[in-house]
C-alpha cells in the first residue's frame, strides 16, 4: 500500500549510520534470544572475573525471586549487569498487565536511560502489542531518545499503515536535530517495515 514511500533512491540517499544506540538495540531486538546466548557463553566459559560471576549470580536470584510488582518496577531503573537484562524482562512480563501500562506512563516523561532502553526491551518482547498507544502517546514525549527508540519499536511491531507516520518522523528527527543519531531510530524502523511488507517486491525505484 505505501511501497512508493520507501523506494530504493530514499534508502540510498539516507544510508543508516553502523554505529549509532539505535543501531546497536536494533540488532539486539531483531535477533531474539541473542543477548542471552551471549550471557550464557560469558558465563559458561568462564570469561568474567570470579567476583563478577558471583556478583551475576546473586543479583540473578534476587530478581528471579521478587514477587512484589513495586520492587520490580524499581529494578527497570537501576544499573542492573547487563548478563541479566534477559532476566529482568522476563521477571517484569510475568507481571505484564500490571507492569507494563506503568512503564508506557513514565516512558513518556523519562529522560533515565537505563529505564529507557529496558523498557524498549519490554514493549519489544511484551505479549501485547503497544504500538497504536506508543503513536497516539508520541507528541506527549519530549526526550527525542525516547522518540527515536519508539519509532523503533513500531517499525519492529507496527503495521503497514505506520509507514507514512514513520517516515514523517524521520525528518522530523532529521531536521530537528542535525548532527545527533535521532534519526536513526525512524529510519532503521522504515527499513524493517520494507522488509517485513515489502520484501519480495521489487518494484520500488
């Protein structure tokens, strides 16, 4: 329906940037279950200090065992090591319907980076969509990082039509801020949303 948007002359004409944040949880959300296979190897093969390891594995069980939705919500704040992310998002979804409207609220008004980037976590791996809340929530944001990693999301997540919107938010970004790797969450989110509608068409110039 919008392949006309997404020709082969815009992807050469904004090429996205190898290293940029964006760039880096793009990578770790699109391939599922990577971060944790990289944790695990670190573990099993021994390439962490003794006293990190044991560190690792205390701060594993208190987060496995804590039942209090309040504590955990707490922990998506704090610097927790990130061989435990996984951990961590897979103890806030057992309380999804409790948590997760409660992380949409305060990402909206967040500038705390560790809570940013773990909640993006979440709204990639939660078992309801929150794409349509993060676009009617957008103009309520006022951190462009968090502008950025939303876009990301709904290209992850989001349907066709968020392509228009998408597009209209990466030269929002572009513009807006020049010279900062904003943009880059729009346009890697365009370029997973070709690839997801688009991907065996080759019509688009």
């Amino acid at each position: 329906m919008y392949k006309k948007l997404l020709t082969k002359k815009f992807f050469r004409d904004n090429p996205y940037l190898e290293n940029s944040v964006q760039r880096f949880i793009y990578s770790v959300l699109l391939y599922e279950g990577l971060e944790d296979a990289a944790s695990e190897i670190m573990m099993k093969q021994r390439l962490l200090s003794d006293e990190r390891l044991e560190q690792i594995t205390q701060e594993k069980e208190l987060i496995q065992a804590e039942q209090n939705p309040e504590m955990i919500f707490q922990l998506l704040r704090k610097n927790t090591d990130a061989v435990n992310r996984g951990v961590l998002i897979k103890k806030v979804l057992e309380f999804e319907e409790v948590l997760l409207p409660k992380v949409m609220e305060k990402l909206i008004r967040s500038y705390h980076d560790i809570f940013i980037e773990n909640s993006i976590h979440l709204l990639a791996r939660s078992h309801k969509d929150y794409t349509p809340l993060l676009k009617e929530k957008y103009a309520e944001n006022r951190n462009p990082y968090v502008q950025s990693l939303v876009c990301l999301i709904i290209g992850l997540r989001g349907e066709e039509d968020a392509i228009p919107w998408i597009l209209d938010r990466f030269f929002e970004l572009k513009n807006l801020y020049p010279g900062e790797t904003y943009d880059q969450g729009p346009l890697l989110a365009l370029h997973e949303l070709n690839y997801r509608f688009y991907k065996n068409d080759n019509t688009c110039q």
